[in-house]
C-alpha cells in the first residue's frame, strides 16, 4: 500500500493588521496564493496593512482512531491499493465527503474513510520585501 503521508512542511499564510490593531493569519494554499490574498488586503487596507509570512509544520500519521489537529479523507483504490488523503477544512466537512463518496461509490472507485493527525507548528516568520519579489518571480 503507498500512502502520501508528509511528515514536515512550510505553511504560507497572510497576517493582516487591522485598523483596531488586531492582527489575524490567513492560511494560504501556496506562497503564491498567500502573496496574492497580501497585495489585495494592502489594496483595500492600505499599503502595510498585509505582509507574507510562513512557518513550519510537523504532522503525524494519518489515523483513523483518535482525533487530532487536522481532518481529512483517505480514499482507497480497491484495483491496486493506491491511497491518497485529501485534506479538509473540518471533521464536519471529512465526514460529509466520506459518506458522500461512499453512498455513490461504484464497482473500482476507491473507498472513503475519515482521517486525522497531530500538527505541531513553529511561530510565524515574516517575510521580507526582497524575499516576498524573488518568491514572485519563482512562481
């Protein structure tokens, strides 16, 4: 059975100030989608209000016994016991798109099944402007 299952990554997010102070990440999909959600915020907050920022994450193994951190949907091909996990926003949302697969499944689509695992994450690191143009350019 191969099963994708990173165990250390970076995660891009945009960390917006707002005009009472109060300061919130966004979770981005990629650097560029991260940059992106930071040049709109600045063009409606005004410039500075959004910078890119990043940290690190460790995650465990995918389970399907124990609750943890993150939720998502293992999916099982039966042809050859190919295994993926699609990550979702919400235990709620894992387990809708389980039974949902589930309930339509036919013949050699793969099964569904509810997974979590742990993540540990490092403090947000800002990016600075020099380094937030050379990532631009890389995408």
């Amino acid at each position: 059975m191969t099963e994708i299952d990173p165990t250390e990554g970076i995660q891009w997010g945009t960390r917006i100030t707002l005009p009472t102070g109060a300061v919130n990440v966004e979770i981005g999909r990629s650097p560029l989608d991260a940059g992106n959600r930071v040049d709109a915020t600045n063009r409606v907050l005004g410039q500075a209000s959004a910078q890119l920022v990043y940290r690190t994450a460790k995650y465990g193994h995918w389970q399907t016994d124990q609750p943890g951190d993150e939720w998502g949907v293992r999916y099982t091909w039966p042809t050859d016991g190919h295994v993926e996990v699609r990550l979702t926003d919400s235990r709620y949302t894992a387990g809708c798109e389980a039974r949902l697969d589930e309930n339509l499944k036919r013949g050699t689509d793969p099964s569904a099944q509810v997974v979590s695992r742990t993540a540990e994450y490092g403090d947000w690191q800002m990016v600075n402007d020099k380094e937030f143009v050379d990532l631009r350019r890389a995408a």
